[in-house]
C-alpha cells in the first residue's frame, strides 16, 4: 500500500519502522521540530530523525488548515493514512483523502480514555488492563469506530514508560496486520463507557503524603519517567520513580525504614529515584549517599 505515515514522538516509531518493511510510506509528516537543551536550539522529533535515516520524505507542517498544505496532502494518493500521536487535528478534507480514509493507533480500550495522556492516566486510575485500539478517524475526539482491538494487562508494579514501550510495539504488530485485512466495518463505541485522559500538567506531580499508599503508588508508577513525581527531602526535590505497596504504617510521610514511607493510609516501597542533576537510581543506591530525615514533604 501508498501509506502516508503521521506521528511525531518516541510512541510512533515502531509503528513507522514496522509499515516501512512491508509498504511505501510516501510521506511522513510530524511536528516541527522545537527548542530543546541547555542552548535550545531546534530539536526535530523522534519520528522526523528516523524517518530521515531511512530516506522517507519528511513534512512538519506548523498547521493543516491551508488549502496549499491540504492539497500537497490529497496529491499523494495514499491508500490509507496512519496516525500515532501525531499531535495535530486532521481536517475533514485530510480525513477522506485516502482510499481508505485514515487510521490511528490509539494506547487504550476505547471510549475508555480518549485523549492526550491515555497510559499515564490508566494507571493513576489503578486500571488493570489497557490496550491498543486501531480506530477509522472521524471529526471528533477519539470517536471513529474501532476496527481491532487487543488487551494488555498493567503489571502490579509497572510504570508508564514502561508500559509505554509494550504499547507501541503492540500498536505496530495491529497496524500491520490491520492493513492486510482491509476494508473493514469497524465496532461504533458506546457513548456510556467513555472517560477523558486530560493530558498531565506540572502540578499534579507533587506527592501528597495524606492520601491513601494505593494513590501515591499509582502516582509515582504513573508520572514515571515524565514529568516524575517529586516530595522533599529536607531542602532538595527528589523525583519518584518506581514504588511498590509497603508494610507499615505511620504518620503521614514518616520515613519507617530505608525508602519505605508511611502515607495517610499504609505505606510505600521507593524502588528508584532521582536526586537533583543526577541520574535516576535504585533505591539501596541512592540511601547509599544521602540521609534521610525523618520525614518527607
């Protein structure tokens, strides 16, 4: 197939180098690249960066309202877009393009989380299950109808980089295997199970001893790597990277033996941190150079 390949972050590579062994990707579009490091200079994506390395045209458009960028877009004849968080609205002339309209590659069982931050959110939630839905692109939010979809359960301990990496590989092998079946009549979603995952911001990272150790756990497990759920100790912000269910209890953010804290109900195991200009550690590690008091913040 003449596939035209949209997506722009980590989660969308597998995707791309998966359709280009067995299809023509005749464009690849993706986010402009952005200021980024210490000299924010511009940063291209990692979609931009591979596809560069495997000589596919590149195209970063900073929007697709235009009837230039539109028309370029219909002049490719595709047989069948494919979208992995690519991060743009698509018009509805893009939409009808291709032969067979456009795909995407979406990180849950939809309706249950439509939007931005899917995996971080199903884990804040204590989910037990996600999966990758591949959904024929309408005019809405995450609303088309669902062609295949395939569960994965979250592990007890998992966080969503982790779990992030299990994704995007599943969402590879479907978008595969899904274009070798078309065309196909997708599953309409029910409007009764849907839930929004509203994208992270900065200020939900901040860890709240007082609440229940299952929150916190999910917490730690779900802003892990980005943007990392942080608490003081002492003076210095120190992020939270990895946690278990504790024993113990205590008050709250009491500190009951090496990185195992006491919350507002039970208590966490800290399995991995992060100190200031440092790089991330396991836990025995860390507690090997830095004393704890005897509470958190």
């Amino acid at each position: 197939m003449k596939i035209i390949f949209m997506g722009t972050p980590d989660f969308s590579v597998a995707a791309l180098e998966t359709l280009h062994e067995v299809h023509e990707i005749v464009a690849v579009y993706c986010q402009p690249p952005r200021p980024a490091g210490r000299g924010k200079a511009d940063r291209p994506s990692p979609v931009q960066i591979r596809a560069m390395a495997l000589g596919l045209q590149v195209r970063h458009p900073a929007s697709l309202r235009s009837e230039e960028v539109q028309q370029s877009f219909v002049d490719l004849a595709a047989d069948v877009a494919v979208v992995v968080a690519y991060g743009l609205i698509l018009p509805s002339a893009l939409l009808s393009a291709p032969r067979f309209g456009c795909l995407n590659i979406h990180a849950s069982l939809l309706p249950r989380w439509r939007g931005a931050a899917p995996i971080h959110r199903a884990i804040m939630a204590g989910d037990t299950e996600t999966g990758i839905c591949i959904m024929q692109m309408d005019e809405g939010l995450d609303t088309g109808a669902v062609l295949q979809r395939q569960t994965l359960a979250i592990g007890p301990e998992e966080t969503t980089g982790a779990l992030h990496d299990r994704l995007a590989e599943l969402g590879a092998q479907m978008i595969a295997a899904t274009l070798a079946k078309l065309p196909l009549v997708g599953e309409v979603q029910h409007n009764d199970a849907i839930t929004y995952a509203t994208k992270i911001d900065k200020a939900e990272a901040r860890i709240d001893w007082t609440k229940p150790a299952i929150e916190v756990d999910r917490q730690i497990r779900a802003l892990s790597p980005f943007p990392g759920a942080w608490c003081l100790v002492g003076t210095e912000r120190v992020k939270l990277l990895g946690a278990r269910l504790g024993h113990g209890s205590g008050s709250a953010g009491q500190v009951l033996g090496g990185l195992t804290i006491a919350c507002g109900e039970g208590a966490i195991e800290i399995t991995v941190a992060q100190r200031e200009g440092k790089r991330a550690m396991a836990a025995q590690e860390l507690l090997r150079g830095l004393t704890l008091p005897d509470f958190l913040a």
